[in-house]
C-alpha cells in the first residue's frame, strides 16, 4: 500500500530548537515496490484509475478531517485530531492549511521554495525546492523527515501511487457517505497495512474515506480521513502559494534528515 498515505499518515516536520509542526508520525522507512496487481480485480482497477485521472486535473482543492491513533510515552493508544485544507495547482504548487488538537500549521510550495509556518508559535522553516509536486514530496521526506497526510493523491500518478505495495484486495461492499453512493473496497500491503477505501460510485470516483490500519505495530493503531468539499473550479492566483512571513515571524533552520526511519518492531 502506499508509503505515503499508510505509513506516514500525519504531517511531521522537527526543526532545530524545537519546532514541531505536527506530530510524529507511524514511519515504516520503507518504499514499497509496486508488485503484480493480478490479484486484484480488474473492476477494482478501473475505479482506481477512475479515481486517479480524475485527480490528475490541473488544479483542485478538498478538505480533510483525520483522526490518527499513536502511542503514549507509557506505550498507552492515544489519538489526534486534525482539519485540514489541501489546494493543488500542477505541476508545482500546493497549499495546505491544518488546525488540530496541537494547533495550527500552513504549508506553502510555489515551485521553487517550500515553506512550513507554525502560527501559533510564529514560527517557519524554508527549504528551496524545484520541480513537480511528486518531486518535492519526496525531496521533504528525505531532506526534512516531512510526511503530508493522504499525499499519494497528490502525485503525478495517483492510481499508482494508492496500489503502491499493495498485494490483494476488492470491493467489499458499498455506503452512503454525505449523501453520496460510494463504493468500499479492502486491501492488504505486505504483512504491514490494511486499507479500507470508500470511493464515489460514478465516473469521477473522488474518494471519501479513508481507515489505515498498521497490523506490524503494537495496538495496532488506525489513521482515518474524510475528504470532502472536492472542487475543481477555483481560480486560485499564483500569489496564494507563496509565503509571505506576518510580522512578528521568525524564520528557524532546518535539520536535515538524512537517513531513513527505522522500521518498526513486529
């Protein structure tokens, strides 16, 4: 299943003198290869792809509310609650603005500089970046240990990227979510994940929901996401992706992450 969405499920960025824009996150540290999907339903697929093409449009935005379970310093399952903004304008510009339990975060990416911003602590963090959403994804994710929620159906590939690792799975029954017939499908990456998928039941194929489960971790822990407010007419300018730093702001260094997370115990 997908790295992104699965395995670092929340937005974690460490800064030098103790920014923290979200929460660590459920890291594997593993690039799951996309193996052979002939267990998969060509049914399934064709949603999939349905769902991917749809999101390859120009520009979009939707919201998100998540809920992601983690552990406590005494191994206890605790959960964190998130709400968040997701606007897209390929080939290279994203915003996305998050409030949550532990407060508010903005992320801006105009092509050439990505920038983190901590509004409750009037803190940010810079990085130049060139070059497609996808690559700059990747780029956060080695240079800063940057993880963005629900980021496979952000990249260049978004079908691709969702089937990324996974090794069985279907359509296990249907729902109405927000007045809308959708489609609820099941996979399994590897021993690792599970996912369950709730993708609109119509040529668009938006997805909905979302439920994570991490089978390799203790208690099992769970990340949930509902997506709505899909809208792929804005007219967002350019100027909205750029950060401009409110006074009072101070800009705080990054610290390079430049090996992988360790995989967790089994």
């Amino acid at each position: 299943m997908p790295t992104r969405i699965l395995a670092k499920a929340s937005l974690a960025l460490l800064f030098a003198g103790g920014l923290t824009i979200l929460s660590p996150a459920i890291s594997s540290g593993v690039h799951a290869q996309t193996p052979p999907i002939s267990a998969i339903p060509e049914e399934t697929k064709a949603a999939l792809d349905r769902m991917g093409k749809t999101l390859q449009a120009k520009q979009f935005s939707f919201r998100s509310h998540t809920l992601r379970a983690y552990a406590g310093p005494n191994g206890e399952l605790l959960h964190i609650a998130h709400t968040m903004k997701t606007v897209v304008h390929r080939p290279d510009h994203l915003s996305v603005e998050v409030t949550g339990d532990d407060g508010s975060k903005q992320v801006f990416y105009d092509g050439k500089t990505l920038v983190v911003y901590d509004v409750g602590q009037k803190k940010y963090a810079s990085l130049p970046v060139t070059g497609s959403i996808d690559q700059m994804l990747e780029v956060a994710e080695k240079r800063m240990k940057m993880d963005f929620p629900l980021a496979d159906l952000l990249t260049d590939d978004p079908a691709k990227s969702v089937l990324s690792g996974v090794t069985s799975g279907g359509q296990v029954g249907t729902a109405v979510i927000d007045g809308v017939p959708c489609r609820h499908f099941f996979f399994n990456q590897m021993d690792d994940l599970d996912l369950e998928f709730w993708l609109e039941d119509n040529d668009k194929a938006l997805p909905r929901r979302l439920v994570v489960t991490y089978r390799s971790v203790p208690g099992r822990p769970t990340f949930t996401a509902e997506l709505s407010d899909w809208d792929f007419t804005q007219q967002v300018p350019d100027t909205a992706f750029v950060f401009q730093p409110p006074a009072g702001a101070t800009k705080v260094e990054v610290q390079a992450n430049t090996t992988a997370a360790p995989a967790p115990a089994k």
